[in-house]
C-alpha cells in the first residue's frame, strides 16, 4: 500500500477534492496543503457540524493527525486565526497544526492590489477570489514577500513591509488608493506571529521525518491542473502550480517519495471566474446540473459555469500529474439527464487535435467533437459497488476509463462519506 498519496484536481477546481480528502484523510497520519492559499475552500461535515475550511488541512478533526500548512502555501493570517478561532468555538481544540515558516503571508496590500490589477484589467479580468493571492505569490517571485517565519522577528517583518510599501504606496496614491503605514502593519502583523509562534516550524524537516518512519502522508490538492501557472489555462489561472510535481516542491520533500496520485474528475466540467472552457453550455440541462449539484463557490458563492466533461483536459491531467487513478465524482447528479456528452477531441481551424493548445487565442477557437452516451433514470445515491451501477452508467465511466488510459479507483455518488464506491485502497 502506498504510503503517500496526492490528491489533484483534473479541471479548474471544485471537483470534489474535499470529499475525497477527506475520506482518505480517516486513515492518513499526516494531511498537508502544499500550494494557494484562502481562494480555496470545502465543508466538511464533523459531530453533526458544519465547518467551512479554506486554509486549515483535513485532518484538523483528529487529534491523533499531524495537519501541515507548507511552504508553498500563502497564508492570510487574519483568515487563519478566524478559521482557528470558529474551530474553537466549536469545541475542537485538540489538534496538530505545524505553519511552515517558508510559507508567505498576505498583507493586507495584497487584497487591495488583486482588486485594483482586475479593475485595471477591465472585461479582461480574471474573476480572482479577490483574497490577495496572485499579489501575495507575485511578492515571494519580486523578493518583496513576507515569510511566516518573519511575523515572529519584529525587525526583519518591519524591513520587509517597508521595502514592499516603498514600492508599493505611491502605486496606490497614484490609483486614488488608501496607502498603508509600514509601522502599524509591522505592530499588528507581529501580534499575529505571537499568536502563530507556537505553530510555525521546519515543516520540510517534519515530513521528512514522517515518510521515513513510514508513515501514512496524505498531500490534499487545491484548485486543479487547469487553473495552475504553468499548465493552465494561462494567464487567467491561478498563481501557484496545484500539480503532482508540485507538490514535493511547496512541501519540501524529494520527488521520489510521491507514490499514488489520485485524480479527481467530475463526471462533469465546471469553471468559476473567467476564462476559457470549451464544452460549457447553457440550457436546462445547466440549470438542472447546478440545482442538483450545488454548483456555488464555497468562498465566493459565485454560480458556476456547467460544461460537458472534457476528455483533452482530463488527458492533460493524466500526463502532466503522472495520476495513477481518477476519483470521479458527482456521479449521482447526472441521474435523470436523457443524453449525456463528453468530449472526445476538438477541431482547431479544420484540424482534429487531442492536446491543449497553449496559445489562449488558439484555445478559444477550440470547438468540441462529442460522442453520446444514453443516461440513466435511476437514483445512484445508495449504491455500494460498481457492478450494482445502472448498465448505463457503467457505460459512461468505462468510456472515461477508455479515453483516460487511467482506471478509475474511486467514486462517489453523494455527498456524505459512505456514499463512495471505492475500488483501490489508497491507506
Ligand atoms: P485567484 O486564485 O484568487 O487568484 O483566482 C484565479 C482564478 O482561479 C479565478 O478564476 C478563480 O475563480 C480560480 N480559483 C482559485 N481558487 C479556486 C478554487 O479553489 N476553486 C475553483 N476556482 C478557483
């Protein structure tokens, strides 16, 4: 059995990564977030509660899991300490939390320039989170970031927010912006590094430790292959590479202790914010798909967008993250739709094409090519194994399996944790 295993996300996020993490996360004795930062998001539902976690891994529930924030992470240290405080409040107050002190902060700056680069930007907007994050990652490349390990030398944080507003404050004057005080910011960002101290560590040197006792090391992914920097859909993706190569990067842990890369795909495609996606469409079918599957943004609320899955996206994110299984997800929502598509190519200027093109002009000149598949009528939701699935929906994912080249391993057909079908065992 592997003992490390990452979890990816195949599309542009929101694939059900939370679910999934959170079914492995029972059993992982390490739960880390390796890259972003509060742009991402997932309930989890624990004694009957509902808790919204953004920044904070998984496994905080359990007292016995050791939950890892990495260096590749950008931390708001004031969302922090209110996802900290609601955990409190809710009587979860034994917990391993370990804050990598690699791990960049976002300033308040941060949030007022995201907003201010997507005004500039007009109809060409990214539709950010608008939580800083692009700015926060832009920072830590200018060399003008703040690392968490610095919240805790008053010196050091004060030397680096006045070298960032240096450049920074006459940027605002000149857009009609408040500016920000270097001395105040340093007074209130060292208050948070009083508070964090007692979690910030070496987290490179901790998991490390963790993989060679053995241990089981649950790496839990955030966004997806669509949305990173690299391999994306750029420029309108994120800021951080939510890749399996990634991972060992943002983490600080050699590559070849990366073992089993679980893929999670929706048995549909959906995008929040702007950009390119090819098989999205807009009917009753769409309505019916974001109704059935609560298809709002878990930090922004936003509604969003429904396509057909895409089989070029999901063969991208089958090569570029090595995945050795897909957890396909949602399964259960597409009950009931007369015909179901997925996209097998596109034709780009006349030519069929099987890769994303990496020009983004070419990208959106990209049509989809489909094949059909009937649906199926049945509720799924109950459902145990696979071979009890409606023929029909086994067609359908053995045709994901066909086109893929990757075996399916885990589904899920609900919401909860016992609605999950699961093929492989990760721990
Ligand atoms: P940013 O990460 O806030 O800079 O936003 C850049 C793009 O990534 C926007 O289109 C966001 O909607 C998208 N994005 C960022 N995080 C997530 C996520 O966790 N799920 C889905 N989309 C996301």
């Amino acid at each position: 059995m592997a003992k490390t295993v990452v979890v990816i996300g195949t599309e542009w996020g929101d694939e059900g990564k939370g679910k999934i993490t959170d079914y492995l996360a029972t059993r992982a004795d390490v739960v880390v977030r390796s890259q972003g930062g509060n742009n991402a998001g997932h309930s989890i539902f624990f004694a009957q509660k509902k808790f919204a976690l953004h920044l904070i891994p998984s496994g905080i529930f359990n007292p016995k899991i050791m939950n890892i924030m990495a260096g590749g992470m950008v931390i708001n240290p004031k969302a922090l300490a209110k996802e900290i405080d609601n955990l409190i409040k809710q009587e979860i107050t034994d917990f391993q939390l370990y804050i990598s002190d690699r791990a960049h902060v976002v300033m308040p700056y941060h949030l007022e320039l995201d907003r201010l680069y997507e005004s500039l930007k007009n109809e060409n907007a990214l539709g950010t989170t608008k939580n800083g994050i692009g700015p926060a990652y832009a920072d830590k490349a200018t060399r003008l970031g703040i690392r968490f390990g610095d919240l805790i030398h008053k010196d050091s944080l004060f030397r680096q927010v006045n070298n960032a507003l240096a450049f920074y404050n006459p940027v605002f004057e000149t857009f009609g912006k408040n500016t920000f005080s270097p001395e105040q910011i340093t007074e209130e960002y060292y208050i948070y590094g009083q508070m964090f101290e007692k979690y910030i560590t070496d987290t490179s040197i901790l998991l490390d430790k963790a993989i060679k006792a053995d241990k089981y090391v649950l790496f839990e992914g955030a966004q997806g292959t669509m949305l990173c920097l690299d391999h994306g859909t750029y420029p309108f993706v994120t800021s951080s590479s939510p890749t399996a190569a990634g991972v060992p990067l943002a983490a600080g842990i050699a590559p070849q202790y990366i073992k089993e890369v679980v893929g999670v795909t929706k048995a549909y495609s959906t995008r929040v914010g702007a950009g390119v996606f090819p098989t999205e469409f807009e009917d009753e079918i769409t309505k019916y798909i974001r109704e059935k599957g609560h298809e709002y943004g878990t930090t922004t609320g936003r509604a969003r967008r429904i396509g057909w899955l895409d089989m070029n996206v999901i063969r991208h994110a089958v090569r570029i993250n090595g995945l050795t299984g897909l957890a396909v997800t949602l399964v259960d929502v597409l009950s009931e739709i007369k015909e179901l598509k997925i996209c097998i190519a596109y034709e780009l200027d006349g030519k069929i094409i099987d890769y994303i093109p990496g020009n983004y002009d070419e990208y959106k000149r990209c049509k989809p090519i489909y094949d059909s598949f009937p649906g199926w009528d049945e509720d799924i939701t109950q459902i145990k194994n696979f071979e009890a699935l409606p023929e029909n929906c086994i067609n359908y994912l053995k045709a994901i399996e066909m086109l893929s080249g990757t075996k399916i391993t885990v589904l899920s057909l609900g919401p909860d944790r016992e609605q999950t079908v699961i093929l492989h065992n990760y721990f």
